[in-house]
C-alpha cells in the first residue's frame, strides 16, 4: 500500500470487471478515491463497496449520460485528477459480412465514447496539479486483426486521440497515454473463447488455447499487469512520460 495518489479522484470507465476492476484495486493502493462507471451496477458496486468508491451506472455511448455521471462522481469524490479511459466491446466477423450496425457499435463505445468521456474530465484534469489520462487501447491498436477490422480500427483510433491531446496539452501538468495489452484473463478473452468454439465446433478448452497462442508468449496476459502499469503512469513524479502506448503482450507487437 503506498500513499502516491493519496486524495486524488481517479474516474475508471468499465471499472467493475477485468482490467478495470483490477485498476481499481491498484489505484485504491496507491490511495485515490475512486469512482467506477459501467452499465451493469452488480459489478460495479462489488468492487466500490470493496474499496470505499463511488459506482455510477452509466452507458457511456450516450453523451447526456457521460456528462451526467462525471457530474455524479464529482459530487461523490471532487474534481476529477485521474481518468481512466478502459469501457469497451468486441465483436468478431469476416469483413465481408461485417454490419454497418457492428461497426457503429464497436465505434461508439471505444472511441466515440472515450471522445466524450476525456471532453467531460478535460477541465478538471488541466486544472489538476497532475492530471492523468490513461487509453487502454489494444495489441490491436499496432496491428491489424482478422476478423476484427471493426474493433482494430476503432482501437488504431484511440492512439490518434490518445497523441494528439499528448501533443495539444504537452506544456501542461496533464500527461496523456496509453496501454496496449494482448489477450488478457478477463471476462472478454472469454466472449472471444466462446465465439471461437460456436464458430468452429471446437471444446472450450482448445478455443481457449487458439486464443491464447495468438499471444506471442502463447499465455494469457495477466490483468493485474495492466492495472500495475495503469497505475505507475498516475504517479505523480512520472509527469515526463507522455504520448506513449505500452505494449503489454508478452511480445507479439515486438
Ligand atoms: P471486460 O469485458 O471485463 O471489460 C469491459 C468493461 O467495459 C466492462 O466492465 C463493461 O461493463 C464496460 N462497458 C462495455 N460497454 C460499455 C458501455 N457502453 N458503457 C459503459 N461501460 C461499458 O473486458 P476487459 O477488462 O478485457 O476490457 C477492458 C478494456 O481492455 C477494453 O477496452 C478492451 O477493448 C481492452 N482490451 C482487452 C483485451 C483482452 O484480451 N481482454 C486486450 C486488449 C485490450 P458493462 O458491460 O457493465 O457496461
């Protein structure tokens, strides 16, 4: 337990399952006040309650909401020093029977919806002493993806927006990064476990190990090493790190 992020508010999007929820616990570590948006409460309140935070239902591709809830975290916890951009979908087809409804889906939530949600904290965040923005992107951020233009595209997108405010805000106290993981342990490597085996007919367990091989290293990225470097890029002496996307995916971008 350390003390770095003590009473600062750090908003985490998709906070209550996989790498969000483990970014919860690590930023709670280091002593932030949390809030946790997500559309499931369930979830979201397993983890605030464990962690004294905030937990705020909210759809982020809708606009109204996004601002609402940000509203609510702000009167839960104060004005917001950390965001925590993570809320996302996939969704897996050949590209020639991929829907314009997939599409715009996949689009809204992980990069429409992470313009909006920066919009709502960007006038705290620059008037915090050290603000942090965090993108967590994807390996799918670096490279194309069979079977997942959609999600690639979307997640290419979010390192444009993720620069340009790096590039836009650079004399300022805010930094803006982010993290690239491979496949990790989380409720959505199951999604795509389970799409693998209705696709092909295969066991559980040998859907999971296509998946899993499509890691370089051939396992599962850990999520408490993604939270650990979320967390790390929060600090408040780190304030030169800026712009960056981290690949976290045992080397299949290298
Ligand atoms: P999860 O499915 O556990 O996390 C996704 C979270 O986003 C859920 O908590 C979900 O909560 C929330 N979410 C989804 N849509 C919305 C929405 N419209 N509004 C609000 N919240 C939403 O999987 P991960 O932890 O793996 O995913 C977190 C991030 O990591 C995603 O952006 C994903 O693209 C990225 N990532 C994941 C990888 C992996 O292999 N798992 C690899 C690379 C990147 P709820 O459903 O309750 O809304």
């Amino acid at each position: 337990m350390g003390s770095a992020l003590e009473g600062r508010h750090a908003l985490i999007t998709g906070g209550g399952t996989g790498i969000g929820a483990a970014a919860a616990q690590h930023l709670n570590d280091e002593g932030a006040k949390l809030s946790l948006l997500g559309r499931r409460i369930e979830p979201l309140r397993a983890v605030a309650d464990g962690l004294a935070g905030a937990a705020v239902q909210c759809d982020v591709t809708n606009p109204e909401r996004v601002r609402a809830a940000f509203d609510d975290a702000r009167a839960a916890n104060g004005p917001i020093d950390i965001l925590i951009v993570n809320a996302g979908i996939a969704e897996s087809a050949p590209f020639h029977k991929m829907s314009r409804e997939s599409w715009d889906r996949i689009v809204a939530t992980n990069l429409t919806a992470a313009f909006d949600c920066a919009r709502a904290a960007i006038g705290d965040l620059l008037k915090s002493d050290n603000g942090r923005l965090v993108f967590v992107a994807s390996v799918a951020s670096l490279r194309g993806v069979p079977y997942a233009a959609h999600y690639a595209a979307s997640k290419h997108g979010i390192l444009g927006l993720m620069r340009s405010l790096a590039a836009e805000y650079a004399k300022t106290r805010l930094t803006v990064n982010a993290v690239c993981p491979g496949y990790v342990d989380t409720p959505m490597t199951d999604q795509s476990v389970a799409r693998v085996s209705e696709i092909t007919g295969r066991s559980e367990a040998d859907s999971r190990a296509v998946i899993t091989n499509m890691n370089a290293s051939g396992r599962l990225v850990d999520p408490q090493a993604i939270a650990k470097v979320i967390a790390m890029l929060c600090l408040p002496h780190l304030g030169d790190i800026n712009g960056t996307a981290i690949a976290i995916d045992g080397g299949t971008s290298a």
